[in-house]
C-alpha cells in the first residue's frame, strides 16, 4: 500500500478547513517530501506559512479555474493530488449556479486535464452526501465531478495517473457547518432548527483526513470510498451544544434534505465492504478491471442512510467532539 512518506503532495483548496487539517495531520503523522497548497487566497496562505513555519510547505496562489496554473504547479513532480477545491454553501451555489459550475465541474476537468499531461500517479477527489439523488446544484456538482474523476481514468489510457473518490458527510466544525451557528446561537438563549427530524452523517476533520490518506495508498483507480460514519439526530446535537435554550423552527430551507444517503440502493449493486468502508466499484470500466479480491458485496436492497444507520452518536458523544474542537 503506497504511503504518502517521501512524496510531494499538492491540495487543492489548501486553504480551506480539510486542507489546513491535512497539512497539519500529514506534518505530525507521516514524513512528506513536500506539499504543495494551492489556493485563491494570499491571507489565508501567509497565515498557514507562519502557523507551520515548515520549509517542506510551499504557496500557490491560483484556482482550479485557470488551466494554466495548474499545469505550472502540476509540473513540480506532483506525486499525489488531492483535490478538494470546491465552492460548498448551498444557498450559494443556488443563487450563483454558473460559479458554482464553473469551480466545481469545470474546475474538476482542469485537474484532470492536467494531472494526466503532467504525469501525476494518484489524484483523490473529496465529494459529499449530497452527491446521492441530489436536490440542490451544488450536490448536484459534485454527482458530475464523481463521474469525472472516476471515468478520467479512461482519458489517461496507458499513462500512470489514476483516479479516486472519497465520499462522506457533514464535518464536524467545519466551515458553514451547523455547530459554529449553534455556538454562536445560545449565547442568545435560542437556536434555530429547520426539522426536528432531520439527520446527519457525522465525521470529524482529522477523522477524514485519516480516511483520505489511507485511501489514497488503497486506490487503484475509479473507486468511490466511503466511510463507516454514525450518524447523529439534530435535536441530540442541540442537547449537546445549547442544553437549555429555547428552540425555535423554522423549516427545511430550499435543497435541504431531511436525510441524507452516502449509498444509494443503485450503487449497492455494485458496492463492496472492506473493513470499516463501502468501496463503490465503477460500472464502466474500460481502463481496465478494478481488481480487488478481498471484497464482500452488500445483500440486494442495501442503502447507506443517515435515518437507518446502525451506529448513532449520543449526547456524550457529540459533546465530547464539540469541546476537541
């Protein structure tokens, strides 16, 4: 299995809550040669180069919009891409699809353009819940950029690059996630809560760091890895995080699910489990056979949902990750 010890790196929205996790996690756990982050803003870069002060980090002011500029900072002997560039805010992406389409679709098929002519062996994309049966254009977005990066291993042929996927759920503390709201809510005495019914996968950021480069050593190009995540009830997290207040309801807003899927019942037939993740095996594969021998298939009528896990987070539990933060 292929470790990331040794190699040069680069991240795409290196910047952003995983990037700055990943690089943090990659420094403390493993010995990089280098890593490369790539990014639109220069704060956030002089900010992470004084945080880390680490001669192996090097800055890339760029966006995966611009074709160009990936190919300059592709061409710096990359040996793993990990794309996770992404505009993410639902209400945003609605009210500004062709941004949306443009960082999101578009700018997955500069990756994999340049990867290709630039010779990069492993490309891994991050992805989301809310690329199964999307109702919103950003879940919708990444649903594309899955197809892209998995069918881009038939763009590269015979060449060495290769290309995966990872998918999981909400991170915990993540930018735009519901904790931040909350804390910031019960200062006042009152949160707010679209649906009291509404649940969620749960995952925590070194969690899917963890996860990202344990894959990146699996991948053989064309999967779709996806975590073993519990999930988590809204009204579990309010108790967690604003015990006491007032609790007000104001409905599901415009491309918000009351649950989410991480396996679709379609996908299962083609879904293995291996240890402690669902592995999705591409349907069409004409780069070759993804060989994996010691998979397990899941029974007929399977489906990876946040409403019918079989591992759910408790209060303690949820409390405890709140206060890691």
């Amino acid at each position: 299995m292929m470790s990331i010890d040794d190699k040069t790196i680069l991240i795409t929205g290196g910047t952003g809550s995983f990037g700055k996790k990943f690089v943090e996690v990659a420094l403390r756990k493993y010995h990089p040669k280098r890593i490369i982050i790539f990014s639109r803003d220069e704060l956030k870069q002089h900010d992470m180069r004084v945080y880390f002060d680490d001669p192996r980090l090097s800055f890339f002011i760029g966006d995966v919009r611009d074709r160009d500029r990936l190919y300059r900072a592709f061409q710096a002997n990359v040996d793993i891409v990990v794309h996770a560039a992404a505009l993410k805010q639902v209400p945003s992406c609605e009210y500004n699809p062709f941004e949306a389409i443009k960082t999101n679709i578009l700018g997955a098929q500069n990756v994999i353009d340049a990867a290709i002519d630039c010779g990069v062996p492993k490309v891994m994309a991050l992805s989301s819940d809310k690329a199964v049966n999307p109702i919103n254009l950003y879940g919708a977005t990444k649903l594309c950029a899955e197809k892209l990066f998995v069918q881009g291993n038939s763009y590269a042929g015979g060449k060495v690059t290769r290309f995966s996927c990872v998918r999981y759920g909400n991170v915990v503390g993540s930018r735009g996630s519901v904790i931040p709201i909350f804390l910031e809510q019960r200062q006042n005495g009152k949160v707010t809560v679209t649906d009291r019914r509404m649940t969620r996968f749960w995952i925590t950021l070194e969690q899917g760091v963890d996860f990202v480069i344990r894959c990146i050593g699996l991948m053989r190009g064309g999967e779709v890895f996806v975590p073993r995540i519990p999930s988590m009830g809204i009204m579990d997290l309010v108790e967690a995080i604003a015990p006491g207040c007032e609790i007000e309801f104001t409905g599901i807003r415009p491309g918000e699910k009351i649950h989410e899927t991480l396996i679709s019942c379609d996908e299962a037939r083609h879904t293995a489990t291996l240890e402690d993740m669902f592995i999705i095996f591409p349907e069409h594969h004409p780069w070759g056979q993804v060989n994996w021998t010691d998979r397990e298939p899941l029974p007929d009528g399977f489906a990876f949902t946040s409403d019918t896990n079989d591992r759910w987070l408790t209060v303690e539990e949820l409390r405890s990750m709140v206060e890691a933060l």
